[in-house]
C-alpha cells in the first residue's frame, strides 16, 4: 500500500475558515493590499487638489500601512487579525467618505462591497458578524444624505438602497451556506468508503499522521495494525463479487462492533483494513488482536444456501519500539502479516512477539 502522505482534508476545510484555502487567503488579501493602497494614493492626490488635505493625508499614510502589510503577510501567522484589521479599517473609510461634506452619492454603492468582501475572507459567521452592522450604517448614512423623505421619489431612492444592500446580504449567506453544505458532503464521499461506511486510506493515513503528531506531544504509547482477509480471492472467485462485498461488509461490522471508541478502523484497500490502537502496551495489542481475529473465525457468513467461514490474518507494529514515522511503522506491520500469511494464516503476528500464530482453514461448508 502507498505510504501515508495525505493532507486531512477535512481538518484543512475546518481551519480555513471561509470558502478559501488559507494560502489563497493570503495571497488575495495581498493583492486586495496592494490595489487598496495603490487606490488609495490616487485618491489621496485628489483630495489635496481638493483642498481636503487631513483626508489626503489619512489616505496616505493608510497606503503606507498597507504596503508594509502586504510585505508582511508572506509569513505572519497572525492572518485572521490583519484580515479583520483591514476590513474594518476599509469599511469604516467607506462610511467616513459617505459623511464628507459634498459626498457623492456613488460612494454609498461601497455598502453593497461589504458583505462580499467579509464573506470571502472571515465565511458565514464572522462574515455577517462584521458586515451587518457596517452595513446598516451605510444604510443610515444614506437616509441621512437624501433627507426627509417627503416624495415618492426619495422613498424610492432610500427604498433601492435598503433592498439592494439586504439582497446582497441574503444572497451572500445562503451562498455561502450551501457551499459549506456541499463541500461538507464532499469531504465526507471522500473521506468515507462507499461499501464498507468505514473511512477511506486518506482518512486512515490522515488519522495516523495526527496520532503520530499526538504521541510525539504526550509519549502514549500506540499500535499500528494491518488486517487481510485470508483468502479473499477465493472467494470471489467462487462465489462471486457479490459474495465478496458482503463479507467486505461483514468484516467490516465485525470491526466496528469490537474495537474500543479510541480506535480507529479503515479500509485502505481490498480486502485489507488498517487499525490504530491508542494508549496500548504491545502485549495488550496482541490480544485484542487474537480475540478480534477469534470473533471473526467463530462467525459465518450465510451466503445463499451457502456458509463462508471468513478468517484475517493481522500484522502489528507498535510506536515507539518499531519506529517513529508513519513509512516505518507501515513497513513493520507489512513485514508482520507478510509472516502470518506465509505462516498458514488467521494469526496475528507482532514484532514483539513473532511466535505467537495460530492457523486455521478459511472456507468451510458449501463455500469450501
């Protein structure tokens, strides 16, 4: 089997906090950086034509800011701060160009940027926390600009604002709703294997690459395991691939049914499925190991008017004693039920213990 090297899809998803990966994050809030402060250089010059110079002056060194920022996010790891420093720094110069003196009434479309923008960069919930209030501020600010609203054509005016911004606002979330909805049901086809229900190899490898991270944090001891259907060919052979995705399924019941909640279980290919076993002494693995592989062996398989007898031969490793990384412990497990296979199967084979086999015949009844 390939050597675990897998990103956890999910966890990334988790973390990223919006629909971006947090490296897209941060090269769009350099470029929005960068073209804010470019942006805001030109105003500035217009606004010290304009004889607004405390305004030009602001914009200025804002630009100043946020070039040094744009240098600086290549590797902060304080991205989530600066992302909601620059949105609210940049909603409220939208609201402060709306209450100049001789506003124009194109600066109030600015309202409609805000959700979209805070969406993009913080997702649904903090995206709505920040923009929502920004927002209806706007929306006052603009009542404020047209004045009393004595004709229908000033209602008119207000109304189209307050409906714009709210639709921009209600079309933004549900977006951004559903797409969580979709990528959460991606991760999950993804993630899970279609036949068994049990988590796919990237799924195993991404939890076997945490609990190595884990173990190498807090010293609990683990196991590594790799469990074969004996015969599994055979099987499909004889009876059919029908035959063989179900006791895929019962294998797969059987496991769930015995492991402990700290354990985790996966298919990672085949006929094979790999286990972790967390805070466990080699000895102790063993064991449940055996009793695992006894439950297997005592429980047939009613296929049609025929009985499988369904056996696995299992392969540990253990962490620390057999090595520290994902590719070592893979391969001492491997090596493990290698020698279990040759040695007649239906045995669990460790390194601490590599006498410990038992045999037993896989098919019996009208399968055999």
């Amino acid at each position: 089997m390939d050597k675990p090297n897998q990103m956890d899809l999910g966890a990334t998803l988790e973390h990223s906090r919006s629909g971006l990966r947090e490296s897209h994050r941060r090269s769009l809030t350099r470029l929005l950086f960068t073209v804010t402060g470019t942006a805001l250089v030109l105003f500035a010059c217009m606004q010290f034509l304009a004889g607004a110079f405390w305004v030009g002056g602001a914009e200025l060194l804002a630009s100043v800011v946020l070039f040094i920022g744009c240098w600086w996010l290549k590797t902060t790891p304080q991205l989530q701060q600066w992302i909601y420093l620059y949105l609210a720094s940049l909603f409220s110069f939208f609201l402060i160009i709306m209450i100049l003196p001789n506003a124009s009434v194109t600066a109030f479309v600015w309202v409609l940027m805000m959700p979209v923008l805070a969406y993009l960069l913080l997702g649904k919930h903090e995206g709505l926390i920040l923009s929502m209030p920004f927002m209806m501020l706007g929306c006052y600010f603009y009542y404020r600009y047209l004045g009393s609203v004595d004709s229908p054509q000033v209602a008119i005016d207000l109304l189209n604002m307050v409906l714009c911004a709210g639709l921009m606002l209600t079309f933004v979330h549900l977006y951004e709703v559903r797409r969580e909805e979709a990528e959460s049901r991606l991760v999950e086809v993804a993630q899970t294997d279609g036949l068994t229900g049990l988590p796919s190899r990237s799924s195993f490898q991404a939890t076997l690459a945490r609990t190595l991270a884990e173990s190498e944090r807090s010293g609990a001891e683990f196991a590594l395991v790799i469990m074969d259907i004996d015969h599994f060919k055979l099987i499909n052979d004889t009876l059919g691939h029908v035959a063989g995705d179900k006791v895929l399924k019962h294998i797969a019941s059987r496991l769930q049914e015995r492991l402990r909640a700290t354990d985790f279980v996966g298919r990672i290919g085949g006929e094979e499925f790999g286990l972790i076993l967390r805070n466990v002494r080699p000895d102790h693995a063993f064991e449940l190991m055996d009793e695992l592989r006894q439950v297997i062996a005592d429980r047939d398989l009613r296929y049609g008017e025929d009985r499988i007898r369904v056996t696995a031969s299992f392969g540990i490793a253990h962490w620390p004693r057999h090595g520290h990384t994902a590719e070592t412990l893979f391969s001492m497990a491997d090596r493990s039920l290698y020698k279990g296979k040759t040695a007649g199967r239906n045995c669990v084979v460790s390194a601490e213990a590599p006498g410990l086999l038992r045999s037993r015949d896989i098919l019996a009844g009208g399968a055999a």
